[in-house]
C-alpha cells in the first residue's frame, strides 16, 4: 500500500486490544508497526458501538473510551487523533442524534472519515480464519483467497458504475475493509 501510495487508515477498537482483562502487548505492537510504516489510525469507538443501539451519550464515551490508548500512541510521535468512522456506519435514528454526535465530534477535533464501497469482504476473512482452524487443504483456502477477489473486483466494478451512472463519472473511492 505503501509502495502505491494509497492512503490507509486503521481504525481501531480499542477493547479488542485486550483479552479478558490483559492488554495484548502484541496488538499494541501491531499499531506501533502500522503507525511506522506511515500509515493513520482512527478511533472506532471502544466496543464498535451502535449508535442507533446505545444512544447518543453511551456513544460519545465510547468514542473517549476508544482513545485512551490511541491519544498517547499518537501523541508520541507529534499526532492527534482526528479520523473517526462510525461502526456500521449508523449515524442515529433522527437528524438530531446525527447533529448531536457530529458536533461532539467537532469539539473532539475528530473528522468523519468518508466511505463510498462498502461491501460484506469480512466474511471471507470469517471463512478464511474457520478454514484455517479446520485444517482445510490448501485447495480449500486458495478457493477462499481466489473467491475474495473476484467478489472485490465484482464490488468495486459495480460502485465505479453507480458513480458513473449519478454523476456521469469516475470518483476516487473509499472502500471499508
């Protein structure tokens, strides 16, 4: 990605850092090597809330809950965080819980990262990992690998022809992996 200049950003949820009630070393390790590789991370709310579940108030402490680790990481290297993006993409129920949230936003410094290919890629990742823990042939996991990307190249074919069809051309796109 770095190679190709593609801009990144990991967005993290904090309490999956820990495990029980121990915090991974290695999936802090594993930020620290995305940051020194040039890349971004964004805050992703602690628990990977719903908004539209939890309400606006439990939904801004999980967005301050999902920061006590990132701010100082970022902090170290002269960085703040500034890139959120709502789990789910679920921006409320109303216009006021939309607005509510975006202004907490704002007065967090935060700026909602944009999506426009949004597809349903995890499930191969779900498929791969049970694949893996059956251990399934390697026919098996490259069926797997070989399927992913025919289902992305087929996503990505159809939202570069949305984009063409509503605005009469080609957008650079942001895709939620």
């Amino acid at each position: 990605l770095k190679q190709e200049s593609v801009p990144v950003i990991g967005f993290v949820n904090e309490g999956l850092l820990y495990e029980g009630d121990t915090l991974r070393p290695e999936r802090i390790r594993m930020l620290d090597d995305w940051l020194d590789a040039g890349f971004e991370l964004g805050n992703h709310t602690r628990w990977h809330s719903d908004l539209n579940a939890v309400g606006v108030r439990r939904f801004e402490q999980g967005i301050l809950d999902g920061e006590r680790l990132l701010r100082p990481m970022l902090a170290k290297r002269g960085l703040k965080p500034h890139w959120f993006r709502y789990p789910f993409l679920r921006t409320g129920t109303t216009l006021q819980d939309k607005a509510d949230v975006e202004a907490f936003l704002a007065r967090h410094g935060y700026r909602i990262a944009p999506v426009t290919i949004n597809s349903s890629e995890w499930v191969f990742a779900l498929a791969y990992r049970r694949a893996i823990a059956a251990h399934a042939p390697e026919v098996t996991l490259q069926r797997v690998r070989d399927d992913y990307i025919a289902y992305m190249q087929a996503e990505l074919g159809y939202y570069e022809q949305r984009s063409v069809a509503l605005l009469g051309h080609e957008v650079p796109q942001v895709i939620l992996l």
